[in-house]
C-alpha cells in the first residue's frame, strides 16, 4: 500500500478517536447529573499533556520504537475508555464521578501522547520514502480533521451524543489503531545516543525566553488565549441541546443534532489552515493575533445571540469564526516562535508554546469557565438557565475582547511585509 495512504488512515484514525466524544462528552454528562464537573473532564486532557507527551517521547526516544508506544498507549486508552463506556451503561442514572473520571483520565493521559507520536511515525515514514514532509506532511494530516468530523457525526447519527456509548466508539477505534500503528515503518531508537531529557522536552530550558520583552508578552498571552481553547468543546453541545427545553426549539435541527452542527467548527478548522501563510505574510504575526483574539468575541458572542430557530444564523457564523479564532492563534503562534528563537532551543520553546497554551492555559482556562457556567447554568432553577447561558456566553465573549485590547497596547512587533 502507498506509503501516503497508509499514513492518511493512520491519521485518519487518530483523531477519530478524539471526535467521537470531544465536542458531545459535555452533553452525556449534564444529562447525567454531573453538568457541574464538565470542567474537570476536559481541564484534565489539559493536565495529563503538561507530562506525559514528553515522558512517552522519551521511551520512544530511546527504548522502545515510535509506532510501538503509538500502539501501547492506545491500548491503554482504548481499553480504559472502553471500560468508561460499559461502566457508564452499567450504571445508569447512578454514575459515580470517582469511577467514570479515573477510567476517563487513564485514557486521556495515554491519548494525548499519541498525537505527537504519530507526528514523528509519519515525518520518519516520510523520510525513508524520500518524500519532502512539510510538502507532503499537510494534505495527509487534513484527514486527521476528516476522521474527527466523521465521528462526530456518527455519533450524532447513532443517537449516542448524550450517551456513554460514545465512550466506546472512541476505545473500540483506540484499539483498532493500536493493531494498526504495528503495520507502520519502524521508527529508529538511540538507547547509547544523548536524548533529550525531561527538563528539555517539557520546555523548561526555553523560560529564558522570558527575559526578551516581546517574548515574555507573547506567552503571557498565549496563555490567556489558551484558557478560551477547551472552552467550546465543552460546553457548545450542552448548551444548544438545553433548548429541548423550550417547546418553541424543541424539534429544531440543531437541538436534534447539535453535533453535526457543531462540526462546521472542524470545517471551518481545515480551509482555514490554508489563509494562514497569505495572512501571515501579508499583515504579521500581531495582526494575525488579533485577528484570533476578535474571532474568539465573536465566537462566544454570536452563541449569546443565537438561537437554533430563527437565530441558527448566529450559530453558523459562530461555527465559521471557530477556524480562524482556532487556527490563526494555534498554528501561527507556533510559526512566529520557530521564527523568532534560535535553533538550540527550537524545541523546547515550542514546548513552552504548547505548555502555555494547551496546558496551563486551557485547564486554569476550563476550570474558570466551569465556574462561570455553573454560577450562570448548573446552580440556578431550570427555568432560568437559558438567561444563564446567555449571561456566561458573553462573560466569555467579555474576558476575550480585554486580552484582545490589551494584546493591541502590550505587544510591540513591526512587521516587514515580504
């Protein structure tokens, strides 16, 4: 089989895995009576990858094969999530916290490596078939998105969105990949070769970083833009399936299938990777933050707005800002860091990056937004919890306008347009 192909299915499958409980988990547990841990659930992905990516990099470093640990740690995850789903059917209306979260976070802690680590599978695969990887590499990983549209669509289909079943979906695809990621091209090791220890491959060594003015200011806002990240995912699914309880929305497309209206988000995602070098080129890495940092107060205020009748407008706008409000923060921060630092700490500020963002900034990010939900949502009498999700809605939309305003004062870079 082409080396393309099979790289595409392995891609394919990885984030399947994720898309079939991402964006819906929120809704099975607010059906569930656990509406105020929704926090916890996705602010531990972020926990979970201020370790453990790097500590599975290393074994695959200097122990044991990339495409092996790919395998290992699905087995686990998938195995662990699998047990979540049967455990959450088991139980019924009865479903314990302690239970369903430590089966959760077992599988999210041996998940979130294997997004990495297929990386390097693919760039090593890419390699030995003499093939150019930042060519070839983007239009395999475009399929990555495809597989977590697809699933999450699936899941819509099957009924499963507010239903532990999706717990299995994602641990029976784990397991699939984990037989599937033996087939790729061995990846070498250097057990007698200097690796990179923990210190570097979490970072650490690139917070000298911070002694440079416009890099300390960068990161400091990577953070805070990074707390808007889980935010959507979390709490998209629950708060439009709430408007089964008004008898007018009741019926609607969007109440019935929040899911596959929310995946207009991951569309959105893909095409907007492709404006990125234009944008970036053209306007500059401040402008282009600002761009993502408006995009997200647009994100979270058109939801406010909105309504699955006459207001689905709103919401499809909200799903189509997504892709830039994503994109343009994530990918082309990463850009401007690879750019801006020197080779010798390359990888580790790009550690720091994602550390800021996807680690510290998300989890601090969804616990505050939990907070706010539950305050606004969740600890509030039924009838008033439509306001509520507005109200916190526009606490969201509020905080990112501040750091928007803030960025456009604080951050001092000149761009020469090329």
């Amino acid at each position: 089989m082409n080396i393309k192909l099979r790289l595409i299915i392995l891609n394919f499958l990885e984030f399947a895995v994720w898309g079939a409980y991402l964006t819906s988990m929120g809704s099975y547990l607010a059906g569930a009576g656990m509406g105020a841990n929704i926090s916890y659930f996705y602010s531990v992905q972020g926990f979970v990858s201020l370790c453990m990516p790097a500590l599975m990099g290393i074994v695959a470093d200097r122990w044991m094969p990339a495409q092996k640990v790919v395998s290992l740690c699905h087995l686990i995850a998938g195995a662990a999530m699998v047990a979540a789903g049967m455990y959450g059917y088991s139980a019924g209306e009865q479903v314990s916290f302690p239970i369903l979260f430590s089966l959760y976070t077992l599988s999210c802690a041996f998940y979130m490596p294997t997004i990495a680590l297929t990386n390097s599978v693919a760039y090593n695969a890419l390699d030995k078939a003499g093939l150019d990887a930042v060519k070839a590499f983007p239009p395999i990983r475009v399929f990555g998105t495809i597989g977590f549209i697809i699933t999450m669509i699936g899941v819509d289909f099957a009924g499963l969105q507010a239903a532990p079943g999706q717990f299995l979906v994602s641990g029976v695809l784990s397991l699939v990949l984990c037989a599937y990621a033996l087939t790729m091209p061995n990846c070498p090791t250097n057990p007698n070769k200097e690796s990179k220890g923990l210190v570097e491959a979490l970072g650490l060594r690139a917070f000298t970083l911070f002694k440079q003015r416009k890099m300390a200011i960068f990161f400091i806002f990577s953070f805070m833009l990074g707390a808007a990240l889980q935010v959507t995912n979390g709490y998209a699914n629950p708060f439009i399936s709430s408007f089964a309880n008004i008898p007018e929305y009741a019926d609607t497309f969007g109440v019935q299938h929040a899911n596959m209206l929310i995946s207009l988000s991951q569309m959105s995602e893909a095409l907007c990777i492709l404006l990125i070098p234009f944008f970036l080129k053209k306007f500059g890495i401040k402008v282009v933050m600002l761009i993502a940092m408006f995009a997200w107060v647009f994100r979270f205020g058109f939801f406010g707005l909105g309504n699955p009748g006459t207001g689905v407008w709103l919401f499809i706008l909200s799903m189509i800002v997504y892709g830039v409000a994503f994109d343009f923060f994530n990918i082309s921060g990463s850009l401007f860091v690879d750019q801006e630092t020197d080779k010798d700490i390359r990888s580790s500020a790009q550690g720091l990056f994602m550390m800021m963002t996807n680690g510290f900034g998300a989890s601090i990010g969804t616990l505050a937004a939990g907070a706010v939900v539950n305050a606004y949502v969740y600890n509030v009498p039924v009838e008033a919890q439509q306001v509520g999700w507005q109200n916190a809605w526009f606490v969201f939309a509020g905080y990112s306008l501040v750091v928007a305003v803030a960025f456009i004062f604080l951050f001092k870079y000149k761009h020469n347009a090329k």
